[in-house]
C-alpha cells in the first residue's frame, strides 16, 4: 500500500467514487466496477463489514440526514425496480430505464398527492440520488441508471432488496 | 471484498492483525462511529476512544485511507483529513464542490463565526457556532439569484457543511437561518488555522494581521523549498 492508495481513499471520501479510465489507477482495498462499454471503471471502497455506516444504528448514533428521506428511498426503490433487470443476478450495472417508467413506479408507491407535488419530489430525490452515487441521471435524455454506490451492498442487504424488489408494482 | 493471498483487508489488515478478536471489533466500530456518525462521539461510548493504546490503533488506521482522528471538546472524537494528505489535494487543485456552494459557506462562516469572534461572542478556534445567518442575509451578501443560493445550501445540508436553524435575530429577517454544520468539526487544528487566515486575507488584506500572515506564509514556503 502506498501514499498514493490514501490519497485516492480521500478522494472518494470527499467526492464520492471516482471514475477512472480503465488502467489508471489501482487503489488498495477498492473495488473497480467495470461500465458497461468498457470504457471507464468507478473506484469504490470496500470497507469491512462492522466497520460500515449500518453500525451507527446498533450504536445509537445518527449518520447525516438525508432531506425528504421517505421520497428519497422511495425513488430509489423505483430506480432499482427499474433498472435492475434480472433481480436473481449482480445489481450492477443494471440497464438505463426512462424517467416516465421511474415516475410511474413512484406514482403507485407514493400517497395520493398531486401529479405537480409528486413531479418536483421525484426530481429532487433523483438529483440528489445523483449527486451522491446513488443513481445516474441524463438530465437531457430523461434516463436513469443505477450508480456505482449500489454494488457496496453486501449478500444480506441485496437479498432484503430482492424482497422489496418482489413487491413493488 | 478485496483482499489479499492470505485473506486479510489489503488496507487494515496489516493495523487489525496486530489485535486480538475484541479489540479489533473495538477498533472497527470506532472507525465506523467516526468516520459515519454526524456528530464527534463521546469517548466513554466506545473503548477504542478512551483507551490511548487502542486509539493508537485507530489512528494508524484512519491514516491508511487519508484520516486522522480529531478531538472535539472534552473527550469527543471525530474523523478529519490527515494534513499532508489535505495538502496533497489542494496541491493538484482537487475540488468536490461548486464555486457557488465555496461561496455561500463562506459567507454562513463569517456571519456566523468570524463576526461574533471578532465581537468576543465566541471563544476558542472552532468553525461551529449559534449564531445563525438568515436565509435573506445570505441572498443580500452574495449578490447571487435566489434560485442559485437554494441548491447551493441544499448540497452544503447533505455534506454537513451548513445546517437549517430558526432565526432568532433582530430585524426584518424571517424563515430560515443556517449554522455550520456538523462537518467543520473535522477541521484538524492546523485546518481550523489555515481557514482562520484566508478568511483575514480575504476580508483585510491590508491589516496589519494579514501582513503578518503573509510573512508566516512566506517563510514557511521558503523552509519547504529547502528541504
């Protein structure tokens, strides 16, 4: 492990995971998902388990809020019900889905607000699923994609995800 | 996970194989409570806090992956950027957030801290503060659209660079107000520092303490260079 592995460590840390062409860098203790086409590779660490951010919760303390979170997860359940494909494989990297498909897998999850309340929270959980890993989001083509924060779920937490997967309409 | 031949993590793996099972659980929730909790973590929580041969442990850890350990307060830890490893990253120019966002923090940091400092409102070095600055104040100072403002502190809320608080001040002012957030608790004291002083050399730069800061600056970049 060099100096070098930290600093990329850092970078992750502050901007979340890297996207890196595919032979630039090799980071200690960071999985390397491959895109699709090849032609880039997200930077993701991969942290042991008892030292993750669900530890908080077994010791009481609070991790960042996370604004609007009901609708936040509840876009991100419909992001996965869209874009994860074959639900019984990898959740990574998942197909592009179409901004209406995410939309109407929201509408049927979501109370009965209006469709103009229901719209400006779907973008702002998108956006800021977006600007966290989360979720990928082409603004001008109105797709989404999975994000590379996805493929840090361990075997536990993708089998709870394939329930929920299961029971979305 | 990724791991070495012989099954160990290739980053804290070499630190955890020096500890037995309990201590190494113990040094591992520690990494967990500082680096994801949003608050610093009250030593007598956690073992790996209180005991200095396990925070030694700790320490070396967060080093490996650019972190040092930050003391808060009386016997509260938190996680921050090493110094030479924020160095390095300012030095290739690495930047996570928007000009829009740089500015808006700055401007919630010398209303909310600089300001009642410099009035002996507040004491010590630290970034965090109650003295709220109103949402109207931060559109009146920065000269930017409102609509351009509000995403900006939306992203400063989700980093824990700034958070919401009721107004209380005097005054037209109403709704919203923002604090620093939780995150300015990770500012090692040299970070604290050198925050301290870009804020004079931007507010005065022709007092006689920004003079000051400079001939420091100079002297300190001219001991690097013979190195």
């Amino acid at each position: 492990m060099s100096d070098d592995d930290a600093l990329w460590w850092a970078k992750v840390r502050s901007g979340g995971p890297q996207r890196v062409t595919p032979d630039s860098a090799y980071p200690a203790g960071m999985t390397r998902l491959v895109e699709p086409d090849a032609r880039a590779v997200w930077l993701l660490p991969d942290l042991p388990d008892n030292a993750r951010p669900d530890v908080l919760e077994e010791l009481g303390l609070s991790g960042f809020p996370v604004d609007q979170r009901g609708d936040t997860a509840r876009v991100l359940a419909s992001c996965l019900r869209c874009c994860w494909s074959e639900p019984s494989g990898p959740i990574w990297p998942g197909t592009s889905a179409s901004l209406d498909d995410v939309a109407a897998s929201f509408r049927a999850i979501t109370d009965t607000r209006d469709d103009r309340a229901r719209h400006a929270a779907l973008l702002g959980a998108v956006r800021r699923l977006a600007a966290s890993g989360w979720v990928g989001f082409d603004e001008e083509q109105r797709t989404v994609r999975l994000g590379p924060r996805v493929a840090a779920w361990n075997a536990a937490e993708l089998s709870t995800l394939r329930e929920l997967w299961r029971s979305m309409p | 996970m990724t791991a070495t031949t012989d099954g160990q993590h290739p980053v804290f793996g070499p630190v955890l194989s020096e500890l037995n099972e309990r201590h190494r659980d113990e040094v591992l929730t520690a990494f967990a409570a500082v680096e994801h909790g949003r608050d610093p973590v009250p030593e007598a929580q956690l073992a790996a806090l209180r005991d200095a041969t396990l925070r030694r442990h700790l320490r070396r850890l967060l080093d490996r992956v650019g972190r040092t350990l930050v003391q808060v307060g009386n016997g509260h830890w938190t996680s921050g950027y090493a110094d030479d490893v924020a160095a390095r990253l300012s030095a290739e120019g690495w930047q996570p957030l928007p000009a829009i966002d740089r500015a808006v923090l700055v401007l919630v940091l010398v209303h909310s801290v600089a300001i009642p400092r410099s009035q002996g409102l507040l004491s010590g070095d630290s970034w965090t503060s109650a003295h709220p600055t109103s949402a109207d104040e931060l559109v009146r100072y920065a000269q930017l659209p409102r609509g351009e403002i509000r995403p900006a502190l939306q992203r400063l809320r989700a980093a824990g660079l700034v958070q919401s608080a009721p107004w209380r001040g005097r005054g037209p002012d109403t709704g919203t107000a923002y604090l620093p957030g939780p995150a300015l608790n990770r500012l090692t004291p040299s970070a604290r520092q050198r925050l301290e002083h870009q804020l004079i050399l931007a507010a005065a730069p022709e007092s006689p303490l920004a003079a000051s800061i400079r001939a420091k600056q100079a002297a300190s970049e001219h001991t690097d260079g013979d190195r």
